[in-house]
C-alpha cells in the first residue's frame, strides 16, 4: 500500500489511470482508503506501486523548493508519498471471496446480529448506521475490512451535538485520532486519543476540566446586531472591529 497525502483525488487518479495503462487487469492499482480531502491510500502490487511513485516524482516540488515568486497556476504540487508495511491489500478486490472462504472455513454458521448493536456503528464506505441493516451484519462487517473502500469523510460524520471523539487504537499519534480531529477541525469536536497514554487517558478520566473545541462556523458567522439607531441595523463580522467592515442595513421600521 502507498499513503498519498497532500495531493487532490483528480490529479491521484489520472496518474494511477497512466500507471494502470501499463499493468495487466489483476494488478490494477487502486485508491482504497480515503482518509481525507487530500489523504488516500492506494492499494497494489509493490513493484506497480514503485512505478506509480516515479510518475509522481516527476510532477512532486522538490523538498525545500521556495515557490513564493512563482505564479501560483504554475507551481508544482506539494505533496508527500509514503510506502506502508501491511499484512493483506485489505479494501481491495485482490481480497473479493474472502468473505464467502470466511464464512464456511472459520465460523461455522456464527453469526452477529443487528439487535446486539446498543449504540450507532456507521458504514465505512458510505456512512450508513448498520442497526438499519436489513441483511446480515457480519458480512456487512466482513466486506468492509475485505473489500470495501473507505470513505473516512463519511463514516466519521458525526451529529452537530457530538462534542467529543475518542479514539481507542493503538496507533496513538500516528493513528485514526489525529486523521480524524484534522477532517473536523472546526466543527466543535475534541477528539481524545487514549493511545497517546501521557494525555489521553488522562483527559478521558478529567471529568472536573472538560476541554472543548470551537464551532467555527458559529463563532464567526455574521450576526444581525440592532443599534440604538432604530432606524438601522448592522451586520457585525466577528475578529473584524474595523467600520469598514460593518455592514449598514436601513430599514423603515420605527418602532
């Protein structure tokens, strides 16, 4: 697998497109993970993938390289590529039938059962909560991690009440948690991860000093603000104290 990050899905694509011209139709290459906005994972063969980063390398910036005085339509991407060391090409179809050879050598007519989940669990392709399930859950589960891509976006498209997200793997600083509060920053979620031992589990047990994140979209969105002026109302910008920037709406309303 090759971590991508840094560089649009549009642009990703076009160059697996170029790669995949030259690969016969069992070692495709493909994006399987989409972490972010500009975080994605590409799944295939080792050396397919090595041919993939040399057609990056000729279009990535040079590490250092000062763009300042070059037009920015003219500026080479910023991006950065990175090999990971992984067991299985999970989430891919080099893995299609993993789940029907599962389901008859290991489990043995064992399954779960949608009742048995208490709280949401959400889809990791398309962000639907599987409690809706109408089939079974552990092949729902089962296609997920075999062959299923995932859509990080939308699995982890909390509620406007959620507050808080805790992360619980292992990876700590290098893990879910951090992805996760960088897809959300801004919307008023915290996201504690417990696998950074010296302050996660330490914030998690902190029931006296909650700490919060700010809504950006609420913090500093316009407001209508009526004056002592009855005569006139004001849009006030937040962070911008300068009257240049209030914006005076008049109105006939005397009362």
């Amino acid at each position: 697998m090759l971590s991508v990050t840094g560089l649009a899905l549009k642009d990703l694509d076009s160059h697996i497109e170029k790669t995949n011209a030259h690969l016969p139709i069992n070692s495709q290459l493909q994006v399987s993970l989409h972490n972010g906005a500009k975080a994605f994972v590409v799944t295939g063969f080792a050396r397919a993938l090595y041919g993939l980063v040399t057609s990056l390398s000729k279009v990535r910036a040079p590490s250092g390289l000062d763009q300042s005085k070059i037009p920015f339509s003219q500026r080479k991407p910023v991006f950065s590529v990175r090999f990971l060391v992984v067991n299985a090409p999970y989430r891919s179809h080099y893995l299609e039938g993993a789940t029907e050879r599962l389901f008859q050598e290991d489990l043995g007519g064992e399954e779960w059962n949608v009742k048995d989940l208490a709280i949401p669990v959400y889809h990791t392709e398309t962000g639907a909560d599987l409690r809706e399930l109408t089939t079974s859950l552990t092949k729902a589960l089962c296609d997920q991690i075999f062959t299923m891509h995932i859509h990080w976006a939308k699995a982890a498209a909390f509620p406007d009440a959620a507050t808080h997200a805790v992360d619980f793997c292992p990876g700590g600083l290098s893990g879910i948690g951090p992805l996760t509060a960088c897809n959300l920053d801004g919307r008023g979620v915290r996201v504690i991860v417990v696998g950074d031992k010296s302050k996660g589990i330490a914030e998690l047990f902190d029931a006296q000093s909650i700490k919060r994140k700010e809504w950006w979209s609420k913090k500093y969105s316009p407001s209508l603000v009526k004056t002592r002026l009855v005569s006139a109302y004001f849009v006030a910008l937040p962070g911008l104290r300068d009257p240049r920037y209030v914006v005076h709406i008049h109105t006939n309303d005397h009362t």
